[in-house]
C-alpha cells in the first residue's frame, strides 16, 4: 500500500513542477507587450502561475480525498469505525479546501491593496 500511494504522490506531483516551471519560462506571454512590462509584472505573472499550479494541485488532493472518502462510505457494509473514519476524511477535506480558499482570497485582496499603493 506504501508503494501505491508514493507512486500516486509522485503521479500527482511531477507534472504540477513541470507546469511550474513552464509558467516561470512563459511568464512574458501574459503581459502586456511593450514597454510597460516590467520586472514587477513579470514577477507578479510568475508568481501567479505558480500559485495557480499550487492550488490546482490542492484541488486534485481535495478531489482524491473526497472520493477515498466516499468509497470507504459506501464500501462501509455497516461498519460504524469506517463510516466514522469516511466521514472524518470528508469532513477534513472540506475543511481544508476551506483554509486553502481563504487564505488565497485574504492574499489576493492584500496583494491587490499593497500593489495599488504602491502604484
């Protein structure tokens, strides 16, 4: 079972480093062409990219949490420990989700705040 799983978190995790490194490489596509691109914009445009690559990540984790906690629900056959157990996982992946979309919210509105007095 320590094998599946190490290879699962590798299969999930490779590729999310891959597009990370791409956004970083492709990060002047997304800026506005010219003269006004500056270092900040291109740092702000990598930055993005791979918080985007980090929360798509976290989504894949919650979708895999919510469905282990669903078959282990539904795979139950009456035993209260697992139904226990399948609820506990659900319960903490929504909650997790939660923290995760909440602190992305309270960083995006402080990032905007600091960037707007800035400029």
């Amino acid at each position: 079972m320590k094998k599946i799983s190490t290879l699962l978190f590798l299969l999930l995790i490779a590729p999310q480093f891959a597009l990370a490194a791409y956004g970083l490489e492709e990060a002047g596509g997304n800026l506005p062409q010219g003269q006004g691109a500056t270092f900040s914009d291109k740092l702000a445009s990598a930055l993005g990219s791979v918080i985007g690559s980090f929360l798509a990540f976290l989504g894949v984790i919650f979708l895999v949490l919510m469905i282990a906690g669903g078959f282990i629900w539904m795979t139950a056959s009456g035993d209260e420990s697992k139904v226990t157990k399948a609820r506990n996982m659900i319960v903490a992946a929504v909650i997790g989700l939660i923290i995760v979309l909440s602190a992305y919210a309270i960083t995006a509105y402080l990032g905007d705040s600091v960037i707007g007095s800035i400029k």
